[in-house]
C-alpha cells in the first residue's frame, strides 16, 4: 500500500472515529446522566419534590420489576413484543409490502393470513421482520422502601436490551418464519433515568423514562467513566487524522 492510500484510510478512520466519539445519542446520554438526581431508595423520592426551583426533576432511581397483573398468556411479562423474520425465497411480494421495505407492522389478525401470501414465481432474497403483537401491563419499581409505577418507557434508550428474548421457528407455506419474542419480566432488577412526576392522585411516579440499564449502576462511576471514554477517543481519532495528513504530504513531497 502507498502511501497516499494509507494516509486516505487514516483520515477516513480518523474522522469516522471523531463523528462516533461525538455522536449525538453519547452526548445526550452524558448530559442526561449529569443532570440525574440519584434517588438512594425509591421512598426518598418525594425530596426531589420539595425543591421548588426544580419542576419534575430528572431522577435515577434503582428496582425490581413488579406488577398486580402480567400480560395475557404470560407467565411473568408485564411487556411483550413478538416479532417474526420471514427469509422469503420465492415470493416478491407479502401481502401490500412494497419490495424495497425491510420491516412492516401488521395486526396480529393479518399477519399469518396465508391468503395474502401469493406466491407469484420471481426471487426476492430478502428478510422481512414484522411486528405481530404488542402487549403491556402497568408496571412499577420495587425497592423494599416503596414502589414508583413507570411510564412512557417505550422510546426510551437501553430499553429493548433489558428485555429477555425466546426464539422458535415455525415453517409457513414456502417461508421459514422465525419467531422472537421479547419479555421484560417480573423480578428483572433495573436501573431508570426519567422524568419524576406525580400522577393525578399525587402519587409519585416516573412519567417519562429516558434511559434503561441492566442491573444496578453507579451514577458517579458510570458518568466519569463514560467521559473518559470520549476523551479517549476524541484523542485518537485526532492522531490518526494527523497520521494521514502526514503520510499524505510526504506522497506529495
């Protein structure tokens, strides 16, 4: 490799590197967790409340998933969300699905319709992913000291990777379907950063979830740690930036 090459592919690596280390999901979660009141135990949670300066405060509170009720069929679920993955060989079209869509969403009345299954003979290597169902319970942490209900999680970062997944496959005319669905279950220990509200019965509550972590973490630790890392970061993609701008003017020179 000359070196004119090798300084191109420093400087893309490089500035691949810098966007990474600056990218707007890792900033917004540095910033978020910054601003997080850490709440010891869930009962302390109404001190965030008495100052008034500060209006639904951003809290991280810690606890176990509990619930009065877990979804229909579910042994512990309080949240499920099954999918199915079709590798479609010989079929160019699914139900009204446009060719070039890779994921779709359909109720769970249409989904398996083999009717709209027509098989019309050209090739589409494709995998199609479609939402089947989606079930919730009202769900609330849990820390021995009290319990504080959680809502608008769904969108919120880390979510999806608390969940548990189980996967099956199951043959569908010409279509191998694999089935996956994800649980957050009764007893799941997690961490949440989010908006503390109370709800219209004056009970505390955490309105809106912004982030999910697996188990429990330690604010101050994860916080500096996650700031060193895009410092570290920051550095090195701006000594490969350099590396190829010199390898570059010496093919010049």
């Amino acid at each position: 490799m000359d070196l004119g090459a090798a300084g191109a592919l420093c400087l893309g690596f490089g500035f691949f590197m810098r966007i990474l280390s600056s990218s707007k999901t890792t900033l917004r979660t540095s910033d978020l967790l910054r601003r997080a009141i850490l709440v010891n135990d869930l009962k302390g949670l109404e001190e965030c409340f008495e100052n008034k300066e500060i209006k639904n405060p951003t809290v991280l509170v810690r606890g176990t998933v509990g619930s009065n009720s877990t979804v229909e069929n579910s042994c512990l679920g309080v949240f499920i969300e099954e999918t199915i993955a079709l590798d479609i060989e010989k079929m160019n079209a699914f139900g009204s699905v446009e060719p070039e869509s890779k994921t779709i969403t359909v109720s769970p009345r249409d989904s398996l319709d083999k009717e709209k299954m027509k098989v019309v003979g050209l090739v589409v290597p494709e995998r199609k992913t479609i939402t089947v169902r989606r079930k919730e319970v009202p769900w609330y942490l849990d820390d021995g000291t009290t319990r504080v209900y959680v809502c608008g999680y769904q969108g919120a970062q880390g979510f999806y990777d608390t969940l548990k997944e189980y996967f099956s496959t199951e043959p569908i005319t010409d279509v191998d379907c694999q089935k996956c669905l994800q649980v957050l279950e009764i007893g799941t220990y997690l961490t949440v950063v989010g908006r503390a509200v109370r709800d219209k019965d004056g009970a505390r509550m955490i309105g809106q979830a912004y982030q999910f972590f697996n188990g429990h973490i330690q604010l101050d630790e994860f916080v500096t740690d996650l700031k060193s890392d895009l410092e570290s970061d920051g550095t090195i993609s701006l000594c490969v930036i350099a590396l190829g701008v010199v390898l570059l003017a010496l093919k010049i020179i």
